[in-house]
C-alpha cells in the first residue's frame, strides 16, 4: 500500500497541503475525564465537517491533565462518532508494550473502522522514568529495543504460515503505520524503512530542520511509501483578534511552564498576563519550547504557517491547541479551515 506523498522537490502552500489535528485530551480545571471525552469527540465531528484530514490522540500517563492514557480505547470512541476522518496514534509508545496486543489492538480498530486507521509510534515513555517502569514491568525495555519491536509489530501485520504466534485480528490488513520523532535516530529509522516521518515540533521544535533534511536525503522507497513525508507538528491557536488568542495561549503556558517545574496538573484558565507566573528564564524556556506556534488572528496565523512551509516544505501540518474554553477551541480550527482556504 503507498501512502499519497509529493515531492521532496515541490513547494506546498497553504492552500493545497492537508491539515489534521493532534488531540491531547485535556482535562480542564474544574472539569472532568468524562467532559474531556465528550468534547474530543465533538471536536472530532466537526474536523471531520471542515475538511481535516486526520484526527491523532497521544499517549500519556500519570498526567491528570491528559486523558489518552487508553489511547486505542478513545480512538474507538473517536472513529465510532465520525464516517470519514482518519483516526489514529500520534502516537502509541511502543515500548510501553508487547508488540502482539499492538497488532491486536490496531487490527481490532482497522477491522471495526476499515481504511480509516493511523499507527504512528514513538519510542518515548509518554511519562515520567517512575511511570515507564510501572508500565514496562516485566518488558524489559527502555526504549533501546525500539527497531526490534518495530519489526515484530510490522511482521505481526504480514501473513506467514510459518510463523507459531499470529495477531488475529491483525494479519494481513493494511494498517499505515508511522514514525514520530523529536530527534534524529526516528527520521533516520523512518528513512531505512521506507515510512511516513512526524516531528514533534509542537514541543521539542529544536532538531526539526536536521531531522527532516536527512530523513528525506536517506529515504528508501518501500511498500508503503514511495517518496518521503513529512508531517509536522505546530501549536495554533487562531481567535477573532491578537489580544484574544494571546490571551487564550496562556493555558498553554501554564502547562509548558508546569512540565518544566516538574508539576503535571489540569488545563488551567486563561489569564491577561503570565508576568507574575513564571520568571524571565522561565518565560524564554516556555516560548523556546513552542516557538514552532502560530497565534493571533486569521492574518498573523496565515503569515506565520506560510513561512513554516518555506522552512520545512511539509507534506502535511498536524495542530495541537491547548485551549481551555471549548467553544473557543473548537472557533479556533473553524478559523484555521477558514484561513487556509482563503486564497
């Protein structure tokens, strides 16, 4: 099966490249899990209304702000309560299992949900080092082992009437399975293997330009891919005015500004100003980290993903945007579809 992918050589615009949403199921103060899920699957219905692409939720535990610990289990609640979005992992970290119940589980979810199913993978915890150990007891693995159990879970997916140990549901469907990444070691393993790359500079924005450039100079075409893509990752928050979707950006911070104090809590609020929160080391850390972001208005949004394009000729944008009100969040990507259609 071949993922659609231009051009190394092509230049993408605004207006023809795809655009799909990663959904990081926060949890808002004052909210809970239940408000959380509802929501993701409103949000869901109405990317899939707008025209996006695809529709990802990430693997996390021990974060009470983040509710995609069973990430295959919301998935199905998400591809249940949409007809045509892909939905998918972005991603499942591999490590944390045994690739069989991987094959399993995705091999379920293409069965329920034929040609609409996403497997992107990562070898990170999702959580702290206490959490990975909880996780990955009795596994053995701290994230070294990756290629191997990439390659049991891909054999998982081919049929083989030597094999002793098979994933039914799973053999032989074709599910697209994708690495993400926020360094090199995932671009060049993607490169090897001939498969779609996703770099998580939504967070982690300080590799981008390496990792994408030797993964599209080392590509090998396979099966699944005959050029390589690229798919990546940026935080949007688009409101009527600046001020406003500053504004809302500060929940945001407040997260970004709790990971690097090591406290992990709810989606908080909006404030009108960070200043008292966080200190100017603080604040250029936090800006550092996102400063693959675009928020503003329709206007300043647009400006600043043409210029994303320029930098990275992405095949593809996935957005993220923390946002702690939902009728905002959910105005946000209708001014993103909106923008990006505008020529």
């Amino acid at each position: 099966m071949t993922t659609h992918s231009s051009s190394p050589l092509s230049h993408n615009t605004l207006n023809d490249i795809p655009l799909s949403i990663l959904d990081l199921a926060p949890v808002i103060q004052g909210g809970t899990v239940a408000d959380t899920f509802h929501r993701s699957l409103v949000l869901a219905q109405h990317a899939e209304r707008l025209g996006f692409h695809r529709y990802w939720l990430a693997e996390h535990h021990n974060m009470p702000g983040i509710a995609s610990s069973a990430t295959s289990l919301l998935i199905s609640h998400i591809a249940a309560g949409t007809e045509r979005i892909r939905v998918g992992s972005g991603g499942i970290m591999l490590p944390n299992h045994a690739p069989l119940v991987i094959a399993e589980q995705f091999g379920t979810l293409e069965t329920l949900y034929p040609g609409r199913i996403d497997l992107g993978l990562g070898r990170a915890p999702g959580s702290d080092h206490a959490t990975a150990r909880a996780l990955r007891r009795g596994l053995g693995s701290d994230g070294q082992q990756f290629p191997a159990q990439l390659q049991e879970l891909r054999s998982y997916f081919q049929p083989d009437d030597s094999a002793v140990v098979h994933a039914h549901p799973g053999e032989g469907l074709h599910i697209p399975i994708w690495l993400l990444g926020s360094s090199g070691f995932s671009a060049q393993l993607a490169s090897q293997l001939g498969l779609p790359f996703a770099f998580a500079s939504h967070f982690a924005p300080d590799y981008l330009l390496p990792a994408i450039e030797a993964y599209r100079a080392e590509f090998k075409p396979s099966a699944q891919l005959e050029r390589p893509y690229v798919m990546v990752g940026t935080n949007i928050i688009v409101a009527d005015t600046d001020e406003e979707a500053q504004r809302l950006a500060t929940s945001q911070y407040q997260s970004f500004l709790g990971i690097i104090r090591g406290h992990r809590g709810y989606l908080q609020p909006p404030v009108d100003s960070m200043d008292t929160l966080w200190s100017a080391q603080e604040e250029q850390y936090v800006l550092q980290m996102l400063r693959y972001s675009a928020i503003g208005n329709p206007e300043t949004v647009r400006a600043k993903l043409i210029a994303m394009l320029a930098d990275t000729n992405a095949d593809e944008l996935i957005v993220a945007g923390q946002i702690y009100d939902h009728n905002a969040r959910v105005k946000s990507y209708e001014l993103l579809a909106e923008l990006v259609k505008t020529k």
